[in-house]
C-alpha cells in the first residue's frame, strides 16, 4: 500500500516510523511519504491560510497549495479528517486497507478552501471522516490513528491474523474481558471456566460477555447486530 500524508507540520508523524507500522514500512508492506504542503507554496513567507470570505475568527487554508500538493501526489483516494466527516468506523478501516493508494490531506485552522475538496472529488474519491464528536487543533492526529487502524489489517502486518477476527468491532461486538497469569491476583481470580480446557465452553462464555458488554455500553452496537448472528439462547441474554 502506497499512502501520502500532507501536512504543515511533517514531524507530527515520528509515531509512523516506531513499532509495527515501522516494521512495515521496513518491509515493504507499506510506502509511506509524508509530505510538507509549504512544498507548493511560491511565496518568500510560504503562506498556505488566508482570512476567510464572509467574515468570522481564524484564518482558512488557501487552495493554490493544496490543488498543486493533490496534483502531484494523486490521484489516490482522498481522506481528509475533519469534525464535519462522516464517522470514521473498523468497517472504513476495512475497505481502506484494500485499497492500493490513500493520500491524507491534514486541515488546520479553520479548515481547507471547500473548492480544494470538490477539485479532487472530480479526479478521485474523496473521504471526509470524523473519529469523534470533538474538535482538534488539525488532522494529525486523526490520521495517525487511522493509519494504526488501517496498518495492522493488512496481511503480514500482525504477526498472528487471528487476533483480528474476534477483536471489538470485528464481528459487530465488543471484545470479551482478557485475562492473564497469576490466577489469582489482589484477591481477584480468574473465571474459572477460562482455566477450565473446555474450548466449547470457553467460547460460549466469550460470547455471553461479548454480549452482554456491547448491550450494557453500546446499544447501537446491539440494534444493528444482525439478528441471524444470535443464536436463540443469546436472545435471552
Ligand atoms: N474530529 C476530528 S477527526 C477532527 C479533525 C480535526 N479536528 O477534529
């Protein structure tokens, strides 16, 4: 996988050099380039905001930069973080680690020239995704959270692909409680069915908890987890 990140400021994104995705990049699993949108700046104090038409605080990220930025890296498929997106979930980390080229546009202050977006999503698919209900000082962060998300789904990446059939929001329910040695720890044991050896049972019992977790913290989950999914006992639950 191809990705191009651009940025006014590069060095947010040393995370992307440590531990797995590292690794990954080491191995050619993925080519990442992080890009300084000061790049396609021609002016001697490399300006990339303007204040913003119609009035109103803070400043907007002028066009000019950003069209020749998108114009050079591109075309890919265009993801831009931003309050205003579309809630960005394990299913759209899915369908993104199939993909073969993403390109992050990071916004900062206000947000970037509206016409910026419509010019690429003429030439590309673009994405305006949100992780939350909140508001950042720039995309940054955003897209090194998305990168984790998108990196550890593709093949080779973890060393045991196991792990992400059953993890939360996989199947479409939060993840069972994990425990580990001592077996005893502070007072507070282990479920003993978990020590038990009987895989039937320990499944059954991940199951429950898996249930009755998503019910109690995520009734959304809940209610558009496919009813063939639940088995008639799980209804009771
Ligand atoms: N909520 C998101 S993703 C965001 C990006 C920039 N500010 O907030």
């Amino acid at each position: 996988m191809r990705v191009d990140v651009i940025t006014i400021f590069p060095d947010y994104f040393g995370p992307l050099s440590l531990s797995l995705i590292g690794k990954a990049r080491g191995s050619g699993l993925l080519d990442l380039e992080v890009h300084d949108l000061r790049t396609w700046t021609s002016d001697v104090h490399r300006t990339v905001d303007d204040t913003p038409y119609g009035g109103g605080p803070g400043m907007v990220m002028r066009p000019e930069p950003w069209g020749q930025a998108l114009d050079a890296v591109g075309p890919g498929t265009l993801i831009v973080p931003s309050p205003v997106g579309k809630p960005f979930t394990q299913a759209d980390a899915q369908a993104l680690a199939s993909l073969d080229h993403l390109i992050f546009a990071c916004g900062r202050y206000e947000g970037i020239d509206q016409r910026v977006i419509d010019d690429a999503a003429a030439r590309m698919p673009v994405l305006e995704v949100s992780l939350g209900d909140y508001v950042l000082f720039g995309g940054e962060v955003a897209v090194i959270v998305i990168m984790e998300a998108i990196t550890r789904l593709l093949p080779g990446v973890l060393g045991n692909a196991d792990s992400l059939t059953e993890e939360s929001h996989a199947a479409g329910l939060l993840e069972a409680p994990v425990y580990t040695k001592p077996a005893s720890w502070r007072d507070r044991d282990v479920p003993d069915v978990l020590r038990s050896g009987d895989h039937g049972r320990i499944a059954r019992w991940r199951r429950d908890q898996s249930l009755l977790r998503t019910a109690a913290r995520r009734p959304d989950m809940m209610a558009a987890y496919p009813p063939s999914s639940l088995d008639k006992a799980d209804r009771k639950t």
